[in-house]
C-alpha cells in the first residue's frame, strides 16, 4: 500500500515544475511571498528545516528526505510558513499549488493518511529531540542525533550502519542545539569508544545497541 501511495503523490506533483538546487541553497524561507501558497515533494536529495532565534542562532528540527513533502502546515491548514528549508545535497524538487494538494489529499483517505503518518512521524521525532536538548548533556544529545541520523538516512552493511550522506560536526551542532567545538569533542569520544567511525566524510555506526544507550537520558 505504502508504494502504491507513494506513486500516486509522485504522480500528482510529476504534473508542475521541477526545480535543481544546489547543495547550500535556500529552497524556502520564512515569509517567502513568492511561494507562499505553493508546496515541495522532494525528488532527489535530502533537505533540512531549520529556525534562528531572536538572537541568530541557528537550530535545525528536521532533515527531510526524497518523497517528502514540505511545508506540512500548508497541506493540512492554510497556516503561513515559519521555517527555512535548505538543500544539504543537491537537491530536485517539485513545486505545486498548496490548494491543489489540498483538494487531492482530501479526495482519497489513503492519501490523507500517508500525509498524516508523515507528521506524526515528525512530531516523534521533534518530541525526541527537544527531550534531549531540554534534559540531557552533552554526550547524549551528540550520540541521539547521530542515532536519529541512522534511523533516517542509515544503510546497513553487517553490523554497522553507514549514513547515505556526509553529516558535517556544523550540522550535527545545529542539530544539537550546542556549540560546534563540544560537538566534535562528543563525537571524538565516540570515536574512542568504537561506537562510530568515518569511512570518508560519512558516519558509520558500528554498533547500533552501544550508540542508542549513549543516548539515553
């Protein structure tokens, strides 16, 4: 059912423009009029959401990947957009009409409950992420983005687990909501520990089980 649903959303945004963005780019910002009333679904590539506080720090939420759409805000509620979305790889994106998607989600319950699934899978994982930026420390807030980062962009090979995509200490700072420098050293110490390693620039975790209970708060 999943796949079904999959191509008939795929099918429906194949109909509108599809755009290229460069890795680094701004697909969409907060009170962006130009697009305002239009929604993406990520073909290629892999997008992150992030927000700046009052005083310019950068958080990021949420790295959304291919068959995802975004703002969710726009699909279920006609509620303005208050977030940046940034392509972290190069990125292909379909652009549609907020209220056309609307009237399709609606048409079919199926539909309707995918996009559903989509947000509360989401809303975990923001739930997750705020318990360990408000209650934890340091090292377990480190070791549970990089176990989220597994769940959601991990391959497995044996017994360990390689992220699709290099994730930069900047952007697990982001994520962390803490400063880059204690990032790295947190992720040093995991190194030390035989719980991750890089082959390249990308993360590999080698035992799922260890990382997990160094997140735990």
């Amino acid at each position: 059912m999943g796949d079904k649903i999959s191509a008939e959303i795929e099918s429906f945004f194949k109909k509108y423009k599809l755009i290229t963005y460069k890795k680094g780019e701004t697909i969409l910002r907060r009170d962006d009029d130009d697009n305002a009333s239009h929604v993406f679904y990520i073909k290629k590539g892999y997008v992150r959401l992030h927000i700046y506080s009052t005083e310019g720090k950068e958080l990021t939420a949420i790295i959304l990947t291919p068959k995802e759409i975004f703002p969710l805000t726009l699909v279920i509620k006609d509620a303005p957009n208050i977030y940046w979305f940034e392509s972290i790889t190069p990125v292909d994106v379909y652009k549609a009409p907020a209220e056309d998607f609307r009237q399709f989600v609606k048409s079919d319950v199926d539909i309707l409950m995918h996009i559903t699934e989509q947000i509360l899978i989401q809303l975990s994982a923001l739930i997750y992420r705020m318990q360990h930026i408000i209650l934890g420390k340091a090292n377990t807030t480190v070791a549970s983005i990089i176990w989220v980062y597994s769940k959601l962009l991990g391959v497995r090979k044996g017994d360990e687990v390689m992220l699709k995509m290099p994730i930069t200490h900047q952007h697990i700072s982001f994520s962390a909501g803490i400063a880059r420098e204690t990032t790295s050293l947190e992720i040093k110490k995991l190194e030390k520990k035989g719980i991750i390693k890089y082959k390249g620039r990308r993360i590999v975790v080698k035992d799922v089980d260890k990382l997990r209970d160094e997140a735990y708060i």
